[in-house]
C-alpha cells in the first residue's frame, strides 16, 4: 500500500522542448496516484513540448518558473537529451535544482537529466547512474557511476535517485514515493 503523500507538492523541472514524455508522465502519475500534488516548472512560459524519442508528442501547460523552491518538497529531472541540455544552460534552473539538493529534500532524475545536476556542482561523492553516454560526464564531476536500474544516494543532505532509461521508470517511481513517503 502507498503512503498518503496529501499536502506534498513536487515540482517537475522541463526545458520548453524535448521532454521525453514517458519521463514525464509516469512519475507525475505515481505522485498523482499516492495523492500529492505534481507542478509542471519550467523556464518557458505557457506550453512545453514532449517527446517520444525524436517524435514530437503531447504537450503541457506550465504551472510555474523555476522561483520559488521552498515551495515544493521534492524534484523530479525527467529525460530526453534536448531537456537537460537546454536546462543545464539555464542559470535559474540550475540555481533551482542546486538549492533541492542545498535542502536536503528528495530529488529524483532520470536518463540525461543528471546533466542539470552536474551543472549545479551537486554530484560530487555521489553515488548514480544514467543514461550510458553521461558515465564520462559524471565521473568527471566525481560522481560514482553505475550501471543499475536505480540508485538512491543518501550520502548527501538529501537522498538523490536516479534511473538509466525508461525500462526503469517502475523502479524509479518506486523509488521516488518511498523518499517522499
């Protein structure tokens, strides 16, 4: 049985184009599902663009900018490779994810999205992994990569989770309402 996660908000950090939708979708109906409250933040306004792969999918409408962390108790980094690259350029967003992380509050990324996250200085010491093309990338930060099908790292102020690919996304929920439960 899953936790009643009523009163828990978790923000949902996108780029305006290039989400992998499935990356997306799943956590955000697992935390709908354990009852809190998912928000759509991004440094666009109005709609965001998903994918599926290289194929443009649904859209989103935006909750809010990337202002107020205190506002959520948990973040979730979805994938896809456009996301997280364009994020990663983004001051605010990166200043975003960083003070998750500074909190110590849950923050849970998926595929290339540990791409914000090395930005931020946050993954040194860390224990992760991703998508298979980040490993260098990580590793140069001073994070542990492995390859697994999630890693909850709680050697930080908070615990960082983390999932390879879609295949993963079972875990990975799994993972993330366990942290906030």
């Amino acid at each position: 049985m899953t936790t009643d996660l009523s009163g828990t908000t978790v923000a949902f950090l996108v780029a305006g184009e290039g989400i992998e939708q499935i990356e997306l979708t799943e956590p955000w109906q697992a935390v709908q599902a354990a009852g809190a409250t998912p928000r759509l933040v991004s440094p666009q306004s109005g709609e965001v663009q998903a994918y599926e792969h290289l194929d443009k999918a649904d859209t989103f409408p935006v909750d809010a900018a990337p202002e107020d962390p205190a506002a959520y108790d948990a973040l979730v980094l979805p994938g896809g490779v456009a996301n997280p690259d364009a994020l990663r350029t983004d001051a605010q967003a990166v200043a975003f994810a960083k003070a998750f992380v500074d909190a110590g509050k849950p923050v849970a990324a998926i595929c290339h999205a540990p791409w914000t996250l090395i930005e931020a200085d946050v993954v040194r010491g860390r224990r992760m992994t991703s998508w298979p093309s980040l490993q260098t990338d990580l590793r140069n930060a001073g994070a542990e990569w492995v390859d697994e099908e999630v890693v909850v790292d709680r050697s930080g102020p908070g615990p960082l989770i983390t999932s390879r690919k879609p295949d993963d996304l079972k875990a990975f929920c799994g993972a993330l309402l366990d942290a906030l439960g």
